[in-house]
C-alpha cells in the first residue's frame, strides 16, 4: 500500500474560551488512501471542522502530526482544495470571476484562469451562467460555484465542510448525483464533514465517526456498495445495516458523554 493522501496521528488541539482551556481535539488518528471519498460524523462541536482547518494549514494544533500526501499541512495552506460551510462567494465578482478567483490567488494570469473555469462551467451545471452575479443564482447554483472554484484549484486533495447542509432535501439529493458524477470525471481523494448519516454512505467509502468533545475516532464503518451510488440505495438492506452500525456508534458515544458527566459530578466538578 503507497503512501496515504492524509495522515493524522495523535491529533490534539485545545483552545481558549471565556477564559477557559477547552479541547477539541484528543489524540486523533486518521489516514485516508489516496482516491479515497472519507466522510467524518460526530455532534456538533467534536472537532470535525477544526480537524479540517489544520489539514488546510489554517490552524496550528496543540500536538501531533497532520500530513497531506506525505508533507506536514501544520502552518502550510495551499496543499489542499478547501471548501469551508458557506460558499463565501464574493458578491461584486460575477459567477465566472467567483469560479476563477482560488487560480488568480495562485498567481495564474486572469485570462487564463477565466478561461479554465469556463471550460468547466458545463460540467458543474452552470453553463450559461458565466456573468451572472451571486445573489441572482439559486442556493443549489451557489454551491454547485463554491464546488467548481474548490476543484479548480490544483490539489488532489478536496476538504468539503458541510458543502449541502444549508439545501433542501430535494436539492441536495440532485448535488449527491452531481458530485459523484463529478467525481467519475476527475478523481480526486475527499475528506467530507457532514452531520447527515444518509449523505454520509450515499457519498462516501467510509464512514468514520467522532465522539463528542474532545474528538476521538470511535468507529469506522465502510460503505456497502461501490460508487456512484443511485439515491434509492438508501432502502437495501445492506446500507440500513450500514446506516445502523453509524448510529449505534454515535450512540454510544452520547452514552460516553453522559459517563463523563456523571463521573464529574460526582467528583464535584
């Protein structure tokens, strides 16, 4: 097996907040293999986006090692393709200005970088689109531009944060179809946040759950079909039993939250 796309071993980060130590994240380990499609779900707050943030070099952490196809990410940005939760789309640039903004940061020539987004703006679904501005498209077009920026920019690697949490349930089935198909196209290897188990196997090879705060790897499950995948998948019984074994993780890690509290309390803490 060659080298994997990410590595993180021993993973910690604490914080400050209201003038209090808080952890984040506790000695984490995670590798993802290089074409692989990795889905994190864990409660709110366990640590999944600060993981993505240090990955994309934005965040130093407190210990460990974070590496992106063998090279520490810590204090780096720039070796992956990152998509935070909101699609932060410059409103005075048009869409095609928007798609090109991540090459002309890295110093290609604005024609070019215009020109290589256009090429692409058919296969992301936006064809016709070009000199439309942010506020005249619809949340699926939005995200669907966020996305084609994100895999303009010239890294293997794609960090997604919650890319389809703000759609409807209908439009974010359609951006599961788009995606894969994209994908298909262009492989690259994605690490996906997402609190939507269903989202999570219909997207992913495999699914890897956190605990609560502090961030723990609790459980990994493996997506039982290859992809793409159809959205009616979501009824065999093999991705039930898929879709079960992640809740029944993310159960007991409610219930080792809850032992947490109940052994604080009776400490006095």
């Amino acid at each position: 097996m060659g080298r994997p796309a990410i590595r993180v071993e021993g993973l910690t980060h604490t914080f400050r907040q209201k003038g209090r130590d808080v952890q984040a994240i506790d000695r984490l380990d995670l590798e993802v293999g290089e074409g692989e499609f990795v889905a994190l779900v864990g409660p709110s707050g366990c640590g999944k986006s600060t993981l993505l943030r240090v990955l994309a070099g934005l965040l130093a952490p407190t210990g460990g090692i974070a590496e992106v196809g063998g090279a520490s990410a810590i204090g780096r940005p720039g070796l992956v393709a990152f998509m935070p939760q909101k699609d932060l789309l410059l409103p005075w640039r048009r869409a095609l200005g928007n798609a090109a903004l991540g090459l002309e940061i890295r110093g290609v020539p604005r024609k070019e970088a215009r020109a290589r987004a256009r090429a692409l703006f058919g296969v992301f679904g936006l064809e016709g689109f070009e000199q439309a501005w942010p506020v005249q498209m619809s949340g699926g077009m939005r995200q669907r531009l966020a996305l084609l920026r994100t895999f303009l920019v010239p890294s293997p690697v794609l960090l997604l944060d919650e890319p389809f949490g703000a759609l409807d349930a209908i439009t974010r089935r359609g951006m599961h179809a788009w995606l894969q198909g994209v994908l298909a196209i262009e492989p690259r290897t994605v690490l996906l946040v997402t609190h939507d188990v269903e989202e999570a196997l219909v997207l992913a090879d495999r699914v890897v759950v956190m605990s609560p705060r502090p961030g723990r790897v609790l459980a990994e499950v493996p997506a039982p079909f290859s992809r793409p995948r159809e959205p009616g998948i979501v009824t065999e019984p093999a991705f039930t039993a898929a879709k079960a074994e992640v809740l029944a993780a993310l159960g007991d890690g409610r219930e080792l939250l809850g032992l947490q509290g109940e052994e604080r309390t009776a400490h006095g803490a």
